[in-house]
C-alpha cells in the first residue's frame, strides 16, 4: 500500500511548509496529499499554491474558495486577510503565473475518495465547511451522521486541531496516537484530523501533518521558523500582525 503524507491548512505560511516538507522527504513516502487552505492568514499564497502543484492532489478549502469567491463567514481579520491573498494572487510580473494559480483552485475538487478512504477539507457532510471538533462527541446525532457517511476512513482538517474521532464516539488526542496508531480494525471507522502545517491551533506551534502507511497513522510535529512568517506578515499593512504573534502559542 502506498505511504502518503497528509498535510493540509497551510495558509499561505511558507517557513512552515518548507519544514514540513524537508521532514517528509526524510520519511519515504511515496505521495503527498493536501486538505486545502493552501491560501489565506499567512504572507506567501502565491509561493504556496506553487509548491501543493506538485502534489498528487489538493482538495478544496474554505479559504481556497474565497480566494476566488466572496468569502462567507469569515471574521473582519479573515475577511481582510483573504481580500488581500486574492489581490496577491492576480499579481505577478507574467500573467500566464496568475491563470495557472486561479485555475489550479478552480479545478480542486472537494471531495476524493479512493480504497474505502475519504479526504476533504472539512468534513464527510459539509467537505469544505463544516467543522468537527473534540467536543463534537458529546453530540452523538451528529457523530452518527458523519460516520454514516463513511466507509473507512475520513481525513479532515479546517478546526486545525489534530486527532481521530472513532465511531465509538471517542476523541483520541494527536499526542496520544502519535507512535502508528492502528486502524485495522473493520469494525471501526475513524475521522482523522490531520492537523495544520501554517496555523496549528492546539496550543504546539509545531506544524502538524500526517502519515499513512497501510493500516497505521502516525502524527508528525515539526518545528519552523516561526519569526520568518512573523516579520513576513508585519511588512504587510492589510495582514493583522496578530495572525502572526498567534504563531508562537499554537493558537
């Protein structure tokens, strides 16, 4: 079976995800996959979207999408931070780089499926919007829902926050799986969030991506350089310098 490496959530970091992909180089994985919001918060969209072309596949974020369409639901510093990415995106020294860019995110798809497993942005029900978090498993309709959707194993992303839900309703904390956690079990079905390679939101700066190898997952935290995005947002009036300072405490 093919070894993958899973990220997904950059948005738009590049320190973050030049670190991630030094790691994954060192762990002989056969592919890489993507979640989405490759774009949005962070200071090199144009660089980022550049690097997830070569990646067998990318599917379709949130951000991703208000990067071409008008954003709903976003906060006025999300909204800010998107307007401008869009900006960034329909800039270049050779127009041909702008239609490659806008055209890649137009053919993302937002939902692929292939041997029993499930990859989207957000979630089997809402791929590229819903969100599915830890306390979700205190809402067993919903659970029963998204599982019900499910023929294996659902990858996620979007809350940031990595970890895998089982269909018994448990939530099992990245930390607590992070050496080859089985899902060999028939019976089971999982939602694995693969966490946030630019903007980890679980209190660890470290980016957070995954690999899959055959019937096992293992969490890989990877360290980057956190003041280059830092500085790199701060030269940018229309970035909130918040989206940077939130960097250092994984929030």
């Amino acid at each position: 079976m093919t070894r993958t490496a899973i990220l997904s959530d950059i948005h738009g970091n590049l320190a973050a995800l030049e670190a991630v992909l030094e790691d994954v180089r060192s762990q002989s994985v056969d592919e890489i996959v993507c979640l989405g919001d490759v774009v949005g918060y962070g200071p090199h969209p144009r660089q980022c979207l550049d690097e997830s072309m070569n990646f067998a596949f990318t599917v379709l974020g949130n951000h991703d999408s208000s990067a071409i369409f008008d954003p709903e639901g976003f906060n006025n510093t999300a909204e800010r931070a998107i307007f401008w990415t869009r900006e960034q995106l329909h800039t270049a020294d050779d127009p041909a780089d702008c239609r490659r860019r806008l055209e890649f995110i137009c053919k993302m798809p937002r939902v692929v499926q292939r041997d029993g497993l499930l990859f989207v942005h957000g979630s089997p029900r809402g791929p590229t919007s819903e969100y599915v978090f830890p306390e979700d498993t205190q809402n067993p309709k919903k659970m029963e829902k998204l599982f019900s959707l499910i023929t294996h194993i659902c990858f996620q992303g979007h809350t940031h926050v990595p970890g895998i839900f089982s269909s018994d309703y448990q939530f099992i904390r990245s930390e607590d799986a992070i050496q080859r956690f089985s899902v060999a079990n028939p019976a089971m079905k999982y939602m694995v969030n693969v966490g946030s390679v630019g903007q980890p939101r679980d209190s660890d700066p470290r980016s957070c991506y995954v690999i899959l190898d055959n019937h096992t997952i293992t969490f890989r935290r990877v360290a980057y350089d956190i003041e280059r995005t830092v500085k790199a947002i701060e030269a940018e009036p229309e970035l909130d310098n918040m989206l940077g300072y939130r960097l250092r405490e994984g929030r």
